[in-house]
C-alpha cells in the first residue's frame, strides 16, 4: 500500500485543518510549532520560545494567502507599485497580524486554554529597528494600507543587521545601545538564497563596440558583493491580498579566500566577507566623517541596484521585452534616499539591456515618482562628485548626461537666464561640487508630491520653484495617513471596542470614514463616560509602564501632555520646557490658584551626532529631576521622558494621551503623522498651523484645537525683516526669567555652563523661532488647562476628534496616490 493511501481519516482531517482559524486548529499548530521548529514542549519552553511558536503559527495562516497572491498577480500581469524606502519602521507583526487576518479573540481564547499568557507573549516580540522616525513608519503604513486596498506591491529596503540604536537615559544624558534585533531570530522572513543580485563600486569605465558594430560602455568595477532576498509577508486587513516586502542583506561574492588562509593571513581570508556585511550593517551610519558618508553612499546604491535588478528579472520573467516596464511597474521614491534609481535603471537598461539613450530616458522617466518629506537644505541630500566618481564612476558619466540633456531644455525655455540654469543643474557648482540628489529625483520621475497640503505649496513656491515653473503638470500633493489597524485596533482595544459598538460594526477598520458616526452620538452621557472611562484606563496602563522604566510616578487623574517625536531644534521641545520651568516657577511664587495637575511626558531619540538635540533631552530630564521632587510642586506637575520611543512603546502612549504638543515652527514639518496617530486616540492638540496640522484642525473643527503662533507667512517676514532674538529675551520679564533659571544652576547641581550652548543660541541666534513664539505659547497653555477644567466638554472634544479622522487613514492615502499618480486598480484576492 502507498504511503498517500496509508493516511487515515484523523490524518486528512487534521491536513484539511493545518492553517485553519478555529481554536483548536490554533491550538493545535502552536503545539506543533513548539516542538518541530523550537524544539521545545510545554513545560520547559522559555517565553521567548512561546513567542516563536506563536509567530509562526500565524505567519503559517499567512503564506497560502501570500501563494496564493502572487500567482493571482503573475497569471493576470497586475501592474505593480515598488515602494523604494531606506527605512521600514514595522513595528511588532504578531499582534497587528492576528487583527487583520480577524482571529485575535480566537487566539485568546486558545491561549487561556494552554495556559499562556497571551499579553505576555506579545511583549516578547523585538521591534524590527528598520527605520528612524516618520519617514519608516510611514513607509510600513504605506505597507499595510497597500494590501488592505488590494493594490499589488513589493516594498524595497536594506535588511539592516543592526537597526536605529536603543535608547538608554543615564544621568539625564542620552546613551546609543547597539539595536540587535535578529540575535534571536525572525520568524516572519523568509530568506531568498537563490535571489541574488551583483552590485558593482569602484573602478572605470570604458567604451567597446557591440556585435551590431554600436558604441557602448562597460564598467569595469574595482569589487563587487552581493544582494540576497529575505522576504516578510504583508497582510492585507479582511481581503486575501498579501504583498511582499523585500529586504536586500549584503554578501561577499567570495566570502572565503581558501588560499588567503592557507599562506597564514587570516585576517585576509574573510575580509570580503567583513568588507561586504559592513554595507547592510547599520542603519543610518553617522555621516560626519568621510567614510561614514561613504557608507550612506554605498548603502543606496546596494538596495536600489538590488531592488531594480530584481524588477526586471521579474519582468522578464513574466511579462517579456523591456519596451513595457513602466507599463507592468511603477517605483515610487520615498524621498532622496533611493534617487541613485534614476542613474541606476538608466546603466540597466542602456549597458546590461542594450537599450538606447532615448528609449531608456524614456522608460526611465515613465517608471519613478518622487515623495519629498522636507523643507530643511541639511536634508535634501547631495553627494561630492569626488567621492560619486570614485564610488560610481558610470553613474556619474550618465548623471552628466542628463543634466547635459536636461540643460539644454532649460536654456531653450529661458533664453539667455544662465542663473536660471545654475539653479536647475544637477551640479552645484558654489563651493565643492555636489550631485544634487533631489533635482535627479525631480528630472527622473513623472509625478512629484508633498506630503501636507501646506507643504506641498511650499514645495512648489519655494523648494523646487524652479521646476514647478518648468512642468507644473508633475507637482502632486498627497496628505500622509496612518494605518487604523496598528494605531487604534492594535493600540488602543478599548477605544476599538466603543467605536464598533457605537457604529455597530467593525466597518470603520477599512472605512475610517465610518467613525463619522460617534459625532451624532458626542452628547450621549453613557457615551462620555465610556470615553473616559477608556482613557482613564490607558492612562493608568501608560502610568504603570512608566513607573517600572523610569521610576516616576504619575497620577493617571492628571493631564497628560505628551510630545513624542524625534528630538530636533525645528520641532521645538525647548519650547515646551520654558513653559514646563515657567509653570513651575508660577507655582513656586504661588501665583497660581487651584492648578489642574498635570504630567508633562517626552519621548524621542536625537541623532548621535546631534550635540543641541542631546542637550535638550539632558535639559528635560534635568527639570523633571528638580520639579519631580520638590514637594511644593509636584503634586500639580510631574515631568518625565520616556526612553527608547518606538512603535511599541507608541503604542502605550498615544491611547493615554490627553494633550499632543504639535509645536514646530510653522514650515517646517512637511507633514508629521504623530499628530494623527495621537488626534485618532482622542487626545486634543495644542499645535501652529504647520505640516498637516492645518488640516487636522480644518477636519476636527477649530474650536476643538488649540492654535498658537506665527504662519508659515509670518515666519518669511520676519526672516527678511531681520529676526532678533535678543529683543524678545530682553522684552518679555517671564521669559527672561524662565532662561535665566536654567542659566543659574538649578537644574544642573550649580553647574552654570551646562545649558549655555543651548540658551545662548536661543537669545543670540534662535533659527526655529522659540523666543517669537513663546508668549503665544504660554497664553495658548492656559486655555488648555482653563479647557481641562470641564471635563463634559473635554470629553465631548476628544468624541469629536476622533469622529473627523477619517481622513487621516493611510487607505486614503494609498486610493489617490493609486487614482492619481500610480495609474494602478485594485486586485482583489478571494479569500
């Protein structure tokens, strides 16, 4: 008898139920998964082996809709987004899994029955560090929403070994850990061995005649390594659709030198190997001295050669003749990071692919778009064209090729305006000459978009002027979201729960419009006291979790008012603290009658190098060590800074959120989406009119936000006008007053000197305005407070806040980027 014919009833039974989504199939596959992959039974299974089996029997629910998937895209040739991004900030799969694939009560119940901790599990997933800050987290928002909206994608990065560092506060001081992430394992890749690709650096470049007699280039490069797959599954929430992100991890081509090793240089015998790892390393290598920018340099060029090298391999695997890739795929850059893409397909098709000059531009200019998220010069990268040429010689030959091109376009639209020409070059010739990494991405693509409304009209006014003038046509705006599932489902369960049961369905998880429907019921008394009663309990959750990390206890009854984002001069957190120092001082001088008590909370990690944004955090946690414990004060206010904020330690902060500082000086912030993650968790928001606030204050209705400070306008005019601090420092008693204390000692055991680089580049120099915008500010904070007061109408504030976020999702996002700019329809997957 055959061995099929030997399986028993039981035996096809329990197959036909391998991925099922019943409890006892969970049940089942998670024992199984603990003892075939872990190795492990029941009763000696550490929790981080509970983690794994956990994880992989959800990935195992995942990977026959992801088959299923990707034949469904071969077979009828859907046209496909590429996401290339230098940052993925994923944040923790399992439990965002078990919500879209819609088993997470299931999973409980199955948990309590093995007498598993459930909460406790989830805890022990390591947060993938693929990214710094807004850039990744949109990125994986984009991920998520992609596969929720159906449209067929392949996201593309670097499978950093070590990802954005861990943050550790040590006498007040911020201090960078090493982020090992993979030392335990991923269970949701899935490595690609056999997809491989070369990436070439170094060398020259020469030319050769082909065997149709046709001149061409051929660089010969001075070393190469390698680029391998690992592939993590993207779900889709309530649809079949799973898309896949591609991570490239650099190799050696020869990781072994068997003769290197034989003559006794040992060292020599795995220096390639050493050489090549170094590439997909780290994230984000400090770029101060020149071999860190080298690094960044390599590191671009490894993921956008990968990441294209692959497309045409699926290309031509699928669809055929390279005439019809911008048809079959369209690569959007999320930012300069991945603008090596324009010079990089244009050496692909033209010297691998024997394509012309103009059919290659062509294609070339059809296949990318261009999301620019800043207005800062420091973060529009350019490269020395030294290290360019010595790193990418035929990169550098087809660069001066398009702006070749390209100028000669200009100067027949704007006869005789060399200046003009100087401003659209390519080149920057003022100093050092530089490759102008945007103008590429810009002159390469077919469409370029900000990301805020307001941010996009400062792109076209004063950012790429210039090049709006010359094709207005290209200039896009799409507002950024945030992905419902992650910060409202996943984060906040109980807000989840009073949602569905207001708007009577789970709808409003693929539809944030449908949340729509709480506003008709923010009057309802019940309602109300749910609504606190939900973030009453996050408070309390967040207030428990602080107390263990940090030590500092905080009154869940007080307001909580939060600012958590990536510590930097523009985004203010120096002004946040004067008006922490001015309400403590107010109180100490007893100025202040029945204060409302507050917990004034930080989160946010500085660059390495970042000497002004180190000392603010030092600066904050100074004041919290002072006012946390004078016993005069800190039964009104409690200051703290929560390390290493993250997606995960996100998730315990936006639900409890009372108040969301949105503070940058008006410009600067392209968008920001912590003022959408924190606004859908009901906090109210105390912001300028910058980046998305303005249509977050727009949407939530103006009388429910709370508006300080100067407009993007006011900030032009009095730059040109000629700002002075000084004047400010010197005509406002209370915010000398505030900048004088932390100049006396204080806050640092009578060191006078610690602060100073801080203060005195706020009264001498101030480039983000603090001091013009500071007694708006103060003002602004006592309507907050008086505001707080009524907790019926704070509450009915927070209901519709939530209500008018249905904008916000990434899912609106992804549909116009699709309509608008992508040209891609929805591809269904049956479930």
């Amino acid at each position: 008898m055959s061995k099929a014919k030997a399986s028993s009833p039981k035996a096809a039974e329990r197959e036909h139920t391998r991925t099922g989504m019943s409890k006892a199939a969970l049940k089942q596959d998670f024992l199984d998964n603990l003892f075939y992959i872990q190795g492990r039974f029941r009763e000696v299974a550490a929790p981080h082996d509970l983690y794994m089996a956990a994880a992989y029997t959800t990935r195992d629910r995942l990977l026959q809709r992801w088959v299923k998937s990707a034949q469904a895209f071969k077979t009828l040739h859907a046209r496909t987004l590429c996401y290339l991004s230098a940052e993925f900030l994923l944040g923790p799969h399992l439990a965002n899994n078990l919500v879209n694939l819609g088993i997470t009560g299931t999973a409980q119940e199955a948990g309590r029955e093995l007498d598993l901790d459930f909460d406790a599990i989830l805890e022990e997933e390591e947060e993938p560090g693929l990214g710094n800050g807004g850039l990744g987290r949109l990125a994986a928002c984009f991920m998520d929403s992609l596969s929720t909206c159906q449209i067929p994608a392949i996201g593309y990065g670097i499978r950093y070994e070590f990802g954005i560092f861990d943050q550790a506060i040590e006498d007040g001081w911020q201090v960078e850990k090493s982020d090992t992430w993979l030392r335990n394992g991923n269970p949701w890749e899935i490595p690609r061995p056999k997809i491989r690709f070369p990436v070439l650096y170094g060398g020259h470049t020469e030319q050769y005649r082909d065997q149709n007699g046709q001149t061409r280039m051929r660089w010969v490069p001075s070393w190469e390594i390698d680029g391998v797959a690992y592939d993590t599954p993207i779900l889709g929430y309530g649809v079949g659709n799973v898309n896949l992100l591609r991570l490239w991890k650099a190799e050696a081509s020869e990781s072994f030198d068997f003769q290197a090793f034989n003559v006794g240089d040992y060292y020599g015998a795995v220096h390639a190997k050493i050489e090549a790892e170094t590439i997909s390393k780290v994230l984000y290598p400090n770029d101060e001295p020149e071999a860190g920018k080298e690094l960044r340099l390599k590191q671009q060029h490894f993921f956008v050669s990968c990441s294209l090298q692959d497309m045409i391999r699926l290309h031509l695997n699928t669809v055929g003749p390279l005439d019809t890739f911008a048809d079959k795929f369209v690569a959007q850059l999320n930012d300069t990071h991945p603008a090596l893409s324009v010079a990089e397909l244009m050496r692909l098709l033209m010297d691998d692919h024997a394509m012309t000059w103009d059919d290659a531009w062509e294609t070339t200019r059809r296949t990318f778009c261009y999301t620019n998220h800043t207005l800062l010069p420091e973060a529009l990268e350019t490269w020395s064209v030294a290290l360019f040429e010595r790193l990418l010689p035929r990169h550098l030959e087809i660069v001066y090729e398009i702006n070749r091109h390209f100028l000669d376009e200009v100067r027949m639209r704007f006869l005789g305006d060399e200046d003009h020409v100087r401003r659209l070059s390519l080149i920057a010739e003022d100093g050092e000459r530089r490759v102008r990494m945007a103008h590429l991405a810009v002159i390469g693509s077919k469409a370029v978009n900000g990301v805020a409304a307001l941010h996009s009209e400062l792109v076209k006014s004063t950012l790429f002027k210039d090049f709006y003038d010359l094709w207005p046509e290209k200039f896009h705006n799409v507002t950024n979201g945030v992905t419902p599932r992650r910060f409202i489902v996943v984060s906040n369960p109980r807000l989840a729960r009073l949602i569905s049961d207001c708007c009577g369905q789970d709808d409003w998880i693929r539809d944030l419009d449908k949340v729509r429907e709480l506003e008709s019921h923010a009057e309802s008394t019940d309602l109300q006291a749910q609504w606190k009663a939900a973030k009453l309990a996050a408070k309390r959750d967040l207030a428990a979790w602080l107390k263990q990390a940090t030590g500092v206890a905080l009154d869940p009854e007080a307001m909580f008012d939060v600012q958590a984002k990536r510590i930097h001069e523009y985004k203010r957190q120096h002004l946040n603290a004067l008006h922490i120092v001015r309400c403590y001082q107010r109180l100490k001088q007893g100025l202040v009658r029945d204060p409302v008590p507050r917990a004034f909370i930080f989160g946010g990690k500085a660059a390495p190098g970042y000497f002004l944004a180190k000392l603010i955090i030092k600066l904050i946690n100074a004041i919290a060590d002072v006012i946390n414990n004078d016993p005069e004060v800190n039964g009104f206010m409690r200051v703290v800074f929560m390390p290493d904020f993250n997606v995960k330690t996100g998730q315990r902060l936006y639900p409890a959120a009372d108040l969301s500082e949105q503070i940058s000086l008006a410009g600067k912030e392209a968008s920001g989406t912590g003022n959408m993650k924190f606004s859908m968790n009901g906090a109210l928001t105390i912001g300028t009119l910058d980046g998305a606030n303005v249509e977050i204050r727009d949407a939530v209705g103006e009388e429910n936000f709370f508006l300080f400070g100067m407009t993007a306008e006011d900030v032009h005019e009095k730059q040109m006008g000629g700002y002075r601090p000084w004047d400010y420092y010197h005509g406002d008693h209370e915010l000398k007053a505030d900048i004088d204390l932390i100049n006396s000692g204080l806050f640092s055991h009578g060191d006078t000197k610690l602060f100073r680089p801080l203060t005195d580049n706020l009264i001498n120099h101030d480039p983000f305005m603090v001091l013009a915008d500071y007694r708006a500010y103060i003002e602004c904070q006592h309507r907050v407070s008086e505001a707080y007061r009524d907790q019926q109408h704070w509450v009915r504030m927070s209901i519709l806040n939530v209500a008018r976020m249905g904008y916000f999702s990434s899912d609106r996002a992804i549909r116009e980027y699709a309509r608008n700019i992508w040209d891609i329809e929805p591809t269904p997957i049956d479930l």
